[in-house]
C-alpha cells in the first residue's frame, strides 16, 4: 500500500487530513526506528555469541592437538597413532575453519 504523501503546501492549510497523513508518517518513523533499534541489538548478540563460539573451537582445538594417549608397555599401538593423529588434522581443520570465520 505505502504512505500517502505529504505536500509541502498542504502545510500552509493545515488540514485535518493533512494532520492524519503527518499522523502516518510519524507512526512508520516510530516503527522503523524501533525495528532498526532492534536489529542492531540482535546483531551484537549474534555478534558476541560468535565470539564466544569461537572462543570455544579454538580451545577445543587445543585440546585435541594437546591430546597424547598413556602406552602401556614401550610404545603405542598402530590404532593409538592413528587417534591421536586423527585428532591433530582435526585440530588443524578446526583451526583453519575458524580463521576463516573471522576473517568473513
């Protein structure tokens, strides 16, 4: 539909359709400026949540790339290499992931 439009020298008369018109106009303004209020407010929300969750995969992250299994006896087993050598490319990945989050 859209706002009916406000003519300069409709002013002059001061009509109360002028006024009901003016009266349209300062509603959508309140509207937009709550909706426009509201949308910033989300976006830092969403901005600090990613934050957090990137806090969160680079600890993760870490983690992973810190994790060394306890052998029992001399040396690990195949299986036991394979993990924690797992666990490092998916650090590695998780990291460069991350990084690239950022940097979007």
């Amino acid at each position: 539909m859209g706002l009916p439009t406000l003519e300069f020298s409709d002013s002059f008369l001061d009509s109360p359709d002028f006024r009901e018109r003016l009266k349209c106009h300062e509603i959508e303004l309140e509207r937009t400026n709550k909706f426009i209020k509201d949308l910033i407010k989300d976006g830092n929300m969403l901005i600090n949540a990613l934050k957090n969750l990137s806090v969160a995969v680079l600890k993760f992250s870490l983690s992973l790339q810190e994790f060394q299994f306890e052998c029992i006896g001399d040396a690990e087993t195949d299986d036991e290499v394979n993990i924690a050598q797992s666990f490092k490319e998916f650090s590695q990945l998780l990291t460069t992931v991350e990084e690239e989050r950022r940097r979007l």
